[in-house]
C-alpha cells in the first residue's frame, strides 16, 4: 500500500500533467480562434474591393482582362493568398495562387453565405486545394444582367504550412520543459511543507504518546506543535493523556486497596474452609463416598480450597509475571463442571437447569478464567430468579465461533444484590479473550450472551 507521502506525490503530479494537457488544449484552441479572427477580420473586405475595382463580368462572359488585373494583385499580395472565380453553385470556373492542383472543383456555399450575410466570425470555409482542413476567407457575391457568382479568397495557407513544420515549435518545447520542471519543483515544495508541517509533527506527537506509555503515564507529555491547526489536535490528545494517567493512578490505589482486603479476606478463609475440608473428609472416609450432597460440597470446597491457594500465590508474584494460560478446551466437560458447582444452589430454590451443549466442541482459553465467568453469570441467574423457575444455559456452534447464553426470569423483588454483580470482571475476563459481554434486559427476562473462537481438534476431551 502506498503511504501518504508517495499518494501525495503522484496525485499531485497526476493532477498537474492533466491539467497542464487541458490548459494547452484550451490555451490553443483559444489561441488559434483568435488568430483566424483577426486574420479574417483584417480582410474581410479583400474580396468586396477586388470585385468593386475589377469587374469580373462582361456581358454573359467573364471580363478576362479585370481577371488578369486581379490575378496580378494576387502574385503582389504572395502566396498565403488564394483567388477563385465560383458561379453560383460553388463550382471553381477560375483560379489564381497556389501551386499544388485542384483537388475539390466544388465549394461548399453555406459558410460564404453565412460569411455575406454577416454572422459572426470566424468562419472557415473550404480549400479546394486540401477538402480535409477548412480555412480562413473572405468572399464577395458578384452578378451582372446575365451572371452571378462569388469571389472566394482563401487566405492563410502558407502560413498554416509554417505552422505545421515542427521546427517553429521547438521553443514552444523548450517552454515546455522549463513548466515541466517547474511542476516537479512546485510538488517538491508542497512535499516538503507536508513532511515538516503535518508528518513531522504527528510522529513527534506519537513518539511523545509512546514515551508516556513507556514511562507509565507518570509524566504527561509536554505536545507543544509548531503547525497551528495542529495544535487544537494535540491539546485534546494531552487531555486525554492526562486522563489516562489519572485513571492509572487511581486503578493504582484501588487494587493497593483491594490486594490489602483480599489478603485479610483470605486468611480468615483459609482456616475455616480448613476445617470445613477436614470434616468432609472425616465424613467420606467414616460414611462413604456414595452421599451426592456430601460430595458435591466436598467437590466445592477442594475447588475454592484451590482458588484461595492460587490467589495467595499470585499474590506473592510480581505483578508482570502473571500470564494468561491458554489452552484448549472442551466445553462441553467446562459446563459439567459449572452444572455441577451450582447443583445445590439451584436445587435449594428449586431452580431447573436446562442446558444445550452441542458435543465435540472447544475453545481456546484459560480454564480457570473462563470458569470464574460461567461462576459469576450462574451467581448472577441464581440470585435474580425467583424460587421454582428455570435458568437456561447453551453452548452452540455458529460458523466458526461457539455462542455461550446464560438466560434467566427476573424476579419481580430481588435479593441478595443488584443486577449485574461481577459485570465489570466478566468483560475483563473476556477482553483477555477476544470477545465481548452482550447483555439483553427486558421486563421478565434476563440474557447474557458471548462468544469464543472455535478450536477444530481431534474428538478427544481435553481437560
């Protein structure tokens, strides 16, 4: 792809030579009109005092000594002057000048009619010489008694013949070069006035915006630009930088404030989930393994035994050193461990779970991240539905892409909580991921709907 400064370049050239062609066209064309007109207005009247000073008829004959007289006048005036006897049908019944051959005896009558009756000029008529290129006159109706016709004047070959040999247009070529040069030079000028007052100042303003960056956004960038209308442009970027800084800042203190609660959260946790965990097991280990009640709390709490392990671990790494751990994923066994998590809780309400999981599918994420989405919508749909009701829960292919829905009835008085609890961590969670929480609210019911890229793998669960 061409970058701004090439596309600057030759559209500027491109715009130059076109209309360099139209101008020229239009400078000679209006050039040439002008030339034929005052050439044809210079003599217009040659025809009109040739015939009054020599008559050209006699009789019902042409008066050959009043010819004579004027073919004489013609070799006086030169060769850029042509004269012709027509009658009254445009037919050449007499000529003098010129040394090529009459090729046309006939000549077309309207343009010297139109030339007599006094249009506007100029107004080319034919050369009997050449038909195929029209020329400058000037014409006279002549009559007597017994005849009629017209003296037809060409005037102007020689001096076309001139202007056809391409030696005459050499310092027109010579001109045209130094416009030429002249057109590279202006779109240097304007190259460079670009490059220093518009590209230069916008990758200073980007290299100011990468070293904030760099540096965190403790230090706001200066964005002073020498273009003025380039100014108001880097203003808005300082306040925003600015504003990115203040929210850094304050997301700063608030996960200080937040790393503080959680640590004092989970060492008053850690002991009572400790017992919780040993007398499960005393349980199991007395009893059994066959109570379902019992081992779903005993699955339960060994999975937030877990999470309170790993959070105090994380805690004690660097911050930097936290990374995402993709992996691949079957979601179909991701959603049997979210069904089984929340079995007690919906059958406290008696809430029916009624799930759609199309089989052989995965994705690609992290396991525990995406678990703490499905554990916050399920929370969600769990404490806003009223008792008795259904919470519906699908995982479906759809071109290229698995569609998660979580839907639920909203209960008419609500508790525990507003609507939406957890919303802010579910879209971090899946920002990571590449996609978006969509949230549809209505009167009775509540949709929470994202999806995951589909990871073709072979039939096999993945855990």
């Amino acid at each position: 792809m061409i970058n701004f400064r090439g596309t600057l370049v030759i559209s500027t050239l491109i715009w130059f030579v076109i209309s360099l062609t139209g101008l020229t066209f239009i400078v000679y064309h209006l050039w040439q009109n002008s030339e034929f007109k005052s050439q044809q207005m210079l003599h217009k009247e040659l025809a009109v005092h040739m015939r009054d000073d020599h008559p050209i008829f006699e009789g019902a004959d042409y008066n050959k000594e009043s010819l004579s007289e004027i073919f004489h006048t013609q070799m006086l005036l030169g060769p850029d002057f042509e004269f012709y006897v027509l009658d009254n049908e445009g037919n050449v019944s007499s000529s003098a000048g010129g040394k090529s051959p009459i090729v046309e005896n006939q000549v077309d009558l309207t343009p010297i009619n139109a030339f007599l009756n006094g249009e506007e000029l100029p107004i080319l008529g034919d050369d009997p010489r050449n038909p195929s290129s029209k020329r400058v006159f000037s014409a006279a109706f002549v009559e007597n008694e017994y005849m009629e016709g017209y003296l037809y004047v060409v005037i102007g070959r020689k001096h076309a013949a001139a202007k056809s040999d391409l030696e005459n247009y050499l310092p027109f070529g010579y001109l045209g070069f130094v416009v030429i040069l002249l057109i590279f030079a202006y779109a240097y000028i304007v190259f460079q006035l670009v490059v220093v007052k518009l590209i230069k100042p916008l990758q200073k303003m980007i290299s100011e915006v990468e070293r904030a960056a760099g540096s965190g956004f403790r230090v706001t960038p200066p964005f002073s630009i020498s273009t003025p209308e380039l100014q108001p442009f880097a203003d808005k970027y300082k306040d925003m930088v600015s504003l990115i800084q203040q929210q850094f800042i304050e997301i700063k203190v608030q996960e200080a404030k937040r790393a503080k609660h959680m640590r004092q959260m989970r060492h008053d946790l850690k002991t009572p989930l400790s017992n919780v965990l040993g007398y499960l097991e005393t349980w199991r280990i007395s009893h059994g393994e066959d109570d379902s009640l019992i081992e779903t709390a005993y699955k339960n709490a060994r999975t937030l035994d877990e999470r309170v392990n790993q959070q105090m671990v994380v805690e004690k790494r660097p911050q930097s050193d936290v990374e995402l751990s993709m992996t691949t994923i079957d979601v179909s066994w991701m959603m049997d461990e979210v069904i089984d998590r929340f079995r007690m809780a919906l059958s406290k309400k008696s809430v029916q779970l009624i799930s759609s999981i199309d089989k052989n599918t995965h994705v690609t994420g992290d396991p525990q991240l995406l678990s703490r989405v499905f554990d916050n919508l399920m929370e969600n749909a769990v404490r806003h539905c009223p008792d008795s009701s259904t919470i519906l829960l699908s995982a479906i292919r759809k071109k290229g892409v698995i569609e998660f829905t979580v839907k639920n009835i909203i209960s008419a008085d609500p508790k525990g909580g507003t609507h939406g609890i957890g919303i802010q961590i579910i879209q971090a969670i899946l920002s990571l991921h590449q996609s978006l929480l969509d949230n549809e609210i209505s009167s009775e019911w509540y949709i929470a709907r994202f999806t995951l890229a589909e990871k073709v793998v072979a039939q096999k669960r993945i855990q």
